[in-house]
C-alpha cells in the first residue's frame, strides 16, 4: 500500500475533524473534509476549507455526509471511492455532547445523541468495509474520549455514546483483523474546540429541579473540563502518528490528554481481561492484532 493514504473524515468543519483533515492533508495524504449542509450552515467553514487546499495545492476537498443519515453517509463513501479509487482511513469523529441529569434528559434527546455519537460510526464503516476488503486493507478510526472509559456525573449519555462505540471498534479489531483491517480508537481529554459551547442540555427541568444541588453539577463539570483544555492541535498529531503507522503495528487504543484520570489503568486491566476472554472462547490465536499495549499515543 501507498503511505499515501485516502481519508474520509466525518465532522470535519470544525474542532478535530477540521484539525485533523487539515493536518493529514498538509503531510500529503487525500483527504474528503466531510460536514453537514456545506452549501448552508456550514458554508463559511467548507469555503475556508476549500480556500486553504488551494492556497498551499493540498489533496483536501469538502463533501457533505450527515452521519444520521443513511443516503447521505452511503454518498459521500461512494463519491470517494469514484474519485479515488479507494478509501484507506475512515475517521469517525463527528459527536457532540449531552448534559445534564440522566433522568432528565428526554428518550428522545438519549436516542439523538446515539444516532450521531454510535450509530454515525455503524452507519460509516459498513458503508466503507465493503470497499476496505476489496483493497485487502484499511483501517476504521474512532474518535472516543476519556469519557468513553470513565462515567462523568451529568454526562451519562455522552459517556453511553462512548461506550458503546468503544465497544463496537474493539468489536470490530478482533472480528476484521484476519481480513487486514485494522480498528483503533483514539481517546481524548479535555481540548479546546467548540464542543463545549455546543452542549445540549438535558430538556426536562422540572425533573432537574428536584435533584436540588446535584442539579449545578454539569456545569461544575464543564467549567472543569474548559479549565483543563488543551491545544486540539496534539490529537490531530497523534491522529496523523497512528495513520502513518504502519497497517498490522496500529494499538487497539490510543490516550491522548495530558493526565490519564485512571484511562491507562482500565485499558490495561481491559486488555489482559479481555486476552483470557478470547482463550475462553478459544479464540486468541484467531485474531493477528490482538493485544497491542493501551498507554498513551506519545
Ligand atoms: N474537545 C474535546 O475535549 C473532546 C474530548 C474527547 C472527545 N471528543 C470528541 O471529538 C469529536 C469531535 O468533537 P470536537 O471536540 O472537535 O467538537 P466540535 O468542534 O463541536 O466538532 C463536532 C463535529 O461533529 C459534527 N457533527 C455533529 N453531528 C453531526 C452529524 N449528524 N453528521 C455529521 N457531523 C456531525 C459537527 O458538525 P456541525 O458543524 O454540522 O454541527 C462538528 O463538525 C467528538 O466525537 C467528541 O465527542 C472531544
């Protein structure tokens, strides 16, 4: 294969996704810059987007791709793949954030933010696998967070969302690793991007206000989060370092934040857990990349 590598990334108009198109671009690799409504509400970043590719002659385009939406995911993934003949990277990244008391988050705002959060991530790689194993290769990037191993008060969804994805990629490393498909998952901390000031808030007040001072407890939590953001810059690096690893030496999970908050203890509890789970099920010797150590992406 190319070092070269074709890039799909979801939720790229603004924080990571931007961040990371940009940057894998800059290193020389194709990449598809994917957002919603780029001829709308997200006009301004797609033209700033498209303005940079030719300012400095670089292989980064805009396409549109709704993560919730199945036509939508199915035609960006078809539009690369006629363009480019094939897909190597696919970055699901596109998330936001839920807060507010479990209880009084609506089921309908629970199932929103799994649509986007998990279901985006379903949605892009059985669009992209059929195309990964007709190349013999690629590899599936999930952007999850420290909060995808670690329940933060008042983020309970966001946290399920995360979980659940963290679930599914590591699903996904062990059952497409004898194909050669490679599945990792990149956990952030807190870093500075417009997440924060994006949060949905849980909807049913009257339910919040019988939690009584539990009720200030996401916004203690965000306020902590803002104070301890970093320089998104250091995910896009990393994100850059694991595609330009080389296809069969990827981690199943990269850290990435300054303080581990007890990420790197669970990765490697999880890992040998899960290393005697597969001899259980007879299964270790089935999978080729199995067990690849956990700790931080530096
Ligand atoms: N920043 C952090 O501290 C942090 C930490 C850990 C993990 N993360 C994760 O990093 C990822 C990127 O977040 P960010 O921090 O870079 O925040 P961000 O700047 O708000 O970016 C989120 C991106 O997701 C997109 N998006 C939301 N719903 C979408 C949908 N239905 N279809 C396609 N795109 C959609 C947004 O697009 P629109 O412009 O159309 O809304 C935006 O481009 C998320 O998965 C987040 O959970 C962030």
């Amino acid at each position: 294969m190319d070092s070269k590598q074709m890039v799909l990334v979801t939720g790229a108009s603004t924080g990571f996704g931007r961040l990371i198109a940009e940057t894998l671009a800059r290193h020389g690799h194709t990449v598809f810059a994917t957002m919603r409504d780029p001829g709308g509400r997200n006009s301004k970043n797609a033209e700033e987007i498209r303005a940079l590719a030719k300012r400095e002659s670089l292989h980064l385009q805009v396409l549109e791709l709704d993560v919730t939406d199945d036509a939508s995911v199915e035609r960006a993934v078809r539009s690369v793949v006629e363009q480019a003949g094939r897909i190597d990277v696919a970055i699901n990244n596109a998330g936001y954030v839920l807060a507010g008391l479990a209880e009084a988050a609506t089921t309908e705002q629970a199932q929103r933010i799994m649509d986007t959060n998990f279901f985006g991530a379903v949605r892009v790689n059985r669009a992209v696998l059929p195309q990964m194993r007709r190349q013999r290769g690629g590899l599936l990037l999930h952007i999850s967070s420290g909060a995808g191993r670690v329940v933060i008060q008042s983020f309970g969804f966001y946290c399920a969302s995360k979980f659940a994805l963290e679930a599914l990629a590591e699903s996904y490393h062990y059952e497409l690793a004898a194909q050669g498909i490679e599945s990792s998952i990149v956990e952030p901390g807190a870093y500075q991007t417009p997440i924060l000031g994006n949060i949905v808030r849980a909807a049913d007040q009257e339910r919040t206000e019988t939690y009584g001072a539990a009720k200030a407890i996401a916004g203690k939590v965000s306020g902590v989060l803002t104070a301890a953001a970093g320089n998104a810059q250091e995910v896009a690096d990393a994100v850059l370092q694991i595609v330009e690893t080389p296809a069969g030496q990827k981690k199943l999970r990269y850290r990435v934040s300054a303080a581990s908050l007890g990420v790197d203890e669970i990765n490697a509890v999880s890992e040998s857990v899960q290393a005697k789970v597969l001899e259980v099920f007879g299964l270790a010797g089935d999978t080729a990349y199995v067990h690849r150590s956990a700790a931080g992406a530096s």
